[in-house]
C-alpha cells in the first residue's frame, strides 16, 4: 500500500486524504499548533505535527515537511495549493529524498514560475500578449520608462508566486513608483524574491483559464475551460465551467495556446493556463499555475474527471486515462466561502464556527476544511470551504445556485455568502447579460454590502511540549496553553493580556484586531495622523489590510515592520499632539 503526505492544511488536505482513500492508499496530515483538531488531522490514516503556528514554521519549512514524511513512513508527497505547491526546491527535495512529487518535474515550476521566463515562452510558441517587459525590473524609474513608452495604465507584477499577491495597477505616471514599491514589499513577504515585472494593464478584463493534464512525455491534454472573472483584491470569489459568453473561435485560441505552452516543456501533472481578456477584445497569456487549483470541481462537474486521480495516475507512472479533450456536460459554478465581511471590503474575520449547516439535494458539493466547532486561524487561508452547483445549463446552475445559497447558513464568523446571494441576483451576472470583469466586485457591488457582526477573538491554541516517557521510549506530549493555564501551570507570557485582546490601558493604545504580519507602515514614525487615516499594513488570512488611527495624533510606532502580532497586541501609540 503507498502512502501519500499531504504537504498542505484546510479544504485541498481534506481533499487529497479522500482520494487517496478512495484509491486504497494511506495519507499522512501534516498541521500546525492552530490545526491539531482539524478536519483534514481527523480524517487522514495518520497526522504529524510541525511544532509551531506561523507558515513559516510550519508549512513552509521544507525540513519539517521531509521529516514528518520520514517519520510516518510516506514513499509520495502531494503539495495541494499555495503554500510550496509551486517551490522548485521543495519539489528537488522531495525527489531528492526518494520521495515521488505528485506535480510538475522542478525545472518546469522553474520556467514556468518565472512569470517574465513564462511570457517569454509564450511569446515563442504564439500564445497573445499584451507588451510587457522581457526581464525583472531594476527600479522604479524602468516602469516609469515602460509607462511613458506604452500608455497608461499599466500593471505591476511579482515575477515569482501567484494567487495576485504581488501586485498593483498604477493608473497615473505618479502611481508608478508607489506601485512598485508595493507590489516588490509584497512579493518579498509572501514569496522570499522582490522581482517584479510591468505590462500593460487591461481595462476591465475577464480572468479565463485553461485546465491541462500532462503525462510528462510530450503529450497535453486540455481537459476544459473556466472564467475567473469575480474576484476582490486579485483573489477569485467566484468560479464557473465551461466559461460563459465564449464565442468557439475564442475557445479554440485559448485551448491551442494553453497546449502549447505547456507541450512546449513538456508538462507533467495537472496544471492552469491564465489569460487576460480585456474590454477591447484583447487576449493576453497571463501565467501558468504549474498546481492543482482551488476552482478544480467545476471541471471535475463538467467534465467527468477526476483531476487528483489523474495526479495521482501520472505520479505513479501509468499516463493519464483519457487522450482527448472531454466534451462539457451541463454548466458548474463554485462559490468560495471565506470567512470575511464583504460589507467591511472583504476584511478577515477569524474565529469559531458555531454553527455549519450545509446545503444538500441533486447536482450540490461542499468541498470543507473544516466543521461545526472548528476555528478559522488567522494566520493562514481564510477558506471554509467551496460550494458548487452543477445542472444542465447555466440558467439552470444560476437556479440551483440560489437555492443552495438559500439554504446555506454559518454563525460565529462572517463569511461572503451575502455577496455571494448578490451576485446570482444581478443582471451583470444572468447567462444573457454577462458583464462582469476582474474590478466589478470593487467597482459595483461591495458598495451595496451591510457589516456583519465581528466576530469575538479566539486565541490561536498554542501548544506547550513537554518530553516524557511510554514503555522505556521518549515521546513528546503537546498541550493546549489553555488547558494548562486552567492547571495553573502555564507561564505568565502565554497567558498574558496581549494573547487575549485586552482592553486598551489608555486612549492612545492601538492595538491588532486580528493575528497578522506587520507588513510596513504607511507613515513615518513621529508623524501627526488624522482619526481614520491609514497608518500600516497588516497581512492576515492571505490579505493585506490597512490599519487606520483611532484617533488623531503623533504616531509612535511600537512593533517594527516584519513583527507577528498577536490579537490585542500594541501596534503604535497615537498621542495627543
């Protein structure tokens, strides 16, 4: 019997540990301090802890990762998405370690990562482009140049990552530089590398993709299409299969650029083709995610096949199960459900599930990270999990949709599905009217969303280690903080004010609403502020959020940049001019 290591957490570990027991395999969890208890924990053969709860210390710590595979005995390893799913060097370890990496070969993520290396690509098998710059920039007075000579407006980008971190749109020459300042600060704290690159920016586009499989030895099958086009801050909310309002000349185009790129190096394992359509008609290669991807179901819906299988097929060496593209049956549509408010721009809103009912009934699928009494960590994704509805055409699917979301209830943190009840109901997204693009969510309907209740804090459940002994052998034992501060025993730092989110001793206290990285400040230390002014950026659940004052004043800055706050910890002073 093999066994697979899950190197991820949430809805895609629930996701792979199912299939691999559908396939007779064992899977191993992995999970931080905050995820002991979790669904994906609960359900695999067997779990190992990576002591710690940041991502760094945990599901980015390649080491770790390699010795909780040792330890549980694992011969295969599947990344999921985000975290090291796209990281060249953790795929060389892997194999390096005699361990199969369930994805691409390491120099394809390489390539293809490189998202300049990647349009280069592109460019030489005739995929469309947009004008862009053929290396990383050097500073911002390149982009400025790129500007001037190819028009307003224009877009930065990280040349390494993806999930539209990394990225900013300058609108006006005095924009540039702010842009690439932002989007190098943000692709160095959530990928490591600063590079970034420039191209045009198109107006008011649709996100289209294209979903691969390939065996690895030269062939590519394109498996289906998809529109992306919902999405707030870069990030999809929203998801459907095949992608609407596609003439079959433009899904041809699509389908021979997607095959080409990646026949051209020869890809292995499942994989996404992303492209740009602007308002103007434009079609521009975008990127290739070299990954499984989060709006995988409503490709499975449509088409029959089953995406993780196939990985699992093409790891083992046994090529994929099909030769051509599958025919689309029906129309699918999958509705993200994150826990945040839409009614405060999308903020993050972590804490405990109390209450999960789930909708049911024909042509309905919840793919969950989670159940009723779990908490939503703020240090990582925001996803509970993907609702997805499939029926024999769109308007039949976009009926389905509004009944499930009807029935769809959760208490005890906020969570998108008021935008999500919003969008089924609006004109702009009925089969005959389709008129969204990457900004309408920003530019049309968040305006229209009421604030939900905040939720209350949940401490992050920190484990305290203790070794001990069990029949002559060393173990290591893992305690809540909780617990055994009810035992008196826990240590005062852990059990201090700061961890629970105390009141502020005095008025000029600002203090962190939710667990996040202090990402830079916005204004110099010393400063005078007005009440409501941004002041810093907090990233929390994959977001960056600016903190505004409280109140106006001097800021005096307390955390420094690159400081990971915990719930109620002092931020800055605002004092009294």
């Amino acid at each position: 019997m093999r066994t697979v290591l899950v190197a991820n957490r949430g809805e895609i570990a629930v996701r792979v540990v199912r299939a691999a027991a559908e396939r007779g395999w064992r899977s191993v969890a992995v999970y931080a301090d905050q995820d002991a208890d979790s669904l994906a924990v609960r359900l695999a053969d067997s779990a190992v802890a990576l002591p710690g709860v940041t991502a760094a210390e945990t599901y980015l710590d390649v080491t770790a990762l390699l010795g909780a595979a040792r330890a549980a005995g694992a011969d295969l390893v599947h990344p999921g998405y985000g975290f090291l799913s796209e990281n060249a060097e953790f795929a060389r370890a892997v194999e390096a370690a005699g361990l199969v990496w369930i994805g691409p070969r390491p120099e394809t993520i390489e390539t293809l990562g490189d998202k300049v290396a990647a349009r280069s690509l592109a460019r030489s098998v005739g995929a469309p482009l947009a004008p862009g710059s053929s290396r990383p920039l050097r500073d911002a007075a390149e982009a400025e140049a790129f500007a001037d000579a190819h028009g307003l407006p224009v877009v930065v980008k990280a040349a390494h990552g993806g999930g539209g971190r990394g990225m900013r749109v300058a609108r006006t020459r005095e924009e540039v530089a702010e842009a690439f300042a932002a989007a190098t600060s943000e692709a160095r704290a959530a990928f490591g590398r600063g590079e970034c690159f420039v191209e045009r920016f198109l107006e008011n586009p649709r996100h289209l993709e294209v979903q691969v499989l390939g065996d690895g030895e030269g062939r590519v099958v394109v498996v289906g299409d998809r529109d992306c086009s919902l999405q707030r801050r870069n990030q999809k909310l929203v998801e459907e299969a095949p992608a609407p309002a596609v003439d079959p000349e433009l899904r041809r185009t699509l389908h021979a650029a997607a095959r080409a790129v990646t026949e051209a190096v020869r890809y292995r394992s499942a994989g996404t083709v992303e492209f740009l359509l602007g308002s103007d008609g434009t079609l521009s290669f975008c990127e290739v995610n070299t990954r499984l991807q989060v709006e995988h179901p409503v490709t499975e819906l449509t088409t029959g096949v089953d995406l993780v299988q196939e990985q699992f097929r093409i790891a083992e060496g046994r090529g994929l199960s099909f030769t051509t593209t599958p025919e689309p049956r029906g129309h699918a549509v999958e509705f993200r459900v994150n826990a945040e408010d839409p009614g405060r721009g999308f903020l993050p809103g972590p804490g405990r599930v109390t209450v999960l009912d789930v909708p049911g009934g024909p042509g309905v699928r919840w793919d969950a990270g989670v159940s009723a009494g779990d908490v939503v960590p703020a240090a990582f994704d925001s996803l509970l999990g993907k609702l997805v509805v499939h029926a024999d055409d769109r308007d039949a699917a976009l009926r389905r949709a509004r009944r499930a979301l009807a029935e769809f209830r959760v208490d005890g943190v906020p969570t998108v599905l008021p935008f999500a009840r919003a969008v089924v109901d609006d004109p702009a997204f009925s089969t005959e009217g389709f008129a969204v693009h990457t900004r309408w969510i920003e530019n049309e309907l968040m305006p229209r969303m009421e604030p939900q209740r905040r939720p209350d804090l949940v401490v992050d459940p920190a484990l305290q280690r203790f070794p001990i002994e069990i029949d002559g052998r060393r173990a290591v034992l893992g305690l809540p903080a909780a617990l055994l501060s009810a035992l008196g025993t826990a240590s005062g730092s852990e059990a201090g004010s700061e961890e629970t989110g105390s009141v502020p001793a005095d008025a000029g206290e600002l203090r962190a609403r939710t667990p996040g990285t202090l990402t830079r400040w916005l204004v110099p230390d010393g400063a005078e502020v007005g009440a409501r002014q941004a002041v810093a950026v907090v990233e929390a659940m994959k977001m960056e959020t600016r903190v505004p004052a409280h109140r106006a004043g001097v800021l005096r800055h307390v955390s420094a940049e690159g400081a990971t706050l915990r719930a109620g910890q002092l931020v800055a002073r605002v004092d009294e001019p």
